[in-house]
C-alpha cells in the first residue's frame, strides 16, 4: 500500500486496487466472490439473530411469535438494507454501518445481558 501513496489514498476499496496493479484478473474476481460470501453470511447470522432475539422476548412473556413474523421481519430488514446500499452506496454504508451496528447490538444483546442477565444469576431465576 505504501508504493501506491498517496493514490491510493482516494480509493474506495484499496485492496481491489492494489489486486488491479498486479495484473492478475481472477485474482480481483475471487476478491469480491469472497466479499460477496461474508455479506451473505454476515447478513443471514444477523437476520438469524434478531429474529431469535425477538423470539425468545416473546416465550419469556408467554406468547409464541407467529409463523409468519419471522420471514416477515427478514424481509423487511432486506429492504431496509437494499434501500439504504442502493440509497447511500455500499461503500459509505459499511463505513458508517458497521459503527451504528455495533451501538446497536450492544443496546439489544449486551445491555440485557449485562443487566436483566446479571440481576437473574442473582436472583436465582435462570
């Protein structure tokens, strides 16, 4: 990286670049092939994950979350997530993304953790 400062500085993915200064096309292919595959899986363990989440906040109260809700919230988090690539770009999406998705896991999965968690080990009701 540091042959091609400051060019490459202004790249928006500095690693395709770089691929591209060696002349080895499959190379940049397999690169974004490999992207492609941690965005899918990346996207259904969280997809997985909140609807878990929101399953087990039902049953704690005593009610079963529909059939029908989970692949319904999947698909509404799909289309959040398609309007905001096709809306902002991918690549200022993930800059700003990853960020508010960290603050956002630690509301949902580690604030209840490290609270109603802890106050039921102590209670006793776990």
């Amino acid at each position: 990286m540091l042959a091609h400062y400051p060019r490459i500085a202004a790249e928006p993915v500095p690693a395709l670049y770089l691929m591209s200064k060696l002349d080895v096309p499959w190379l940049g292919a397999l690169f974004q092939l490999v992207v492609f595959g941690t965005f899918v899986e990346t996207g259904a363990g969280v997809l997985h994950a909140i609807n878990e989440r929101l399953d087990v906040a039902a049953r704690e109260r005593g009610a079963a979350l529909p059939r029908g809700v989970r692949p319904a919230i999947a698909l509404g988090l799909l289309v959040l997530s398609v309007y905001g690539a096709t809306s902002f770009g991918i690549v200022a999406l993930i800059a700003r993304g990853y960020g508010l998705l960290s603050w956002t896991f630690i509301v949902v999965l580690i604030l209840p953790l490290m609270t109603v968690g802890i106050w039921r080990i102590f209670r006793g009701t776990v």
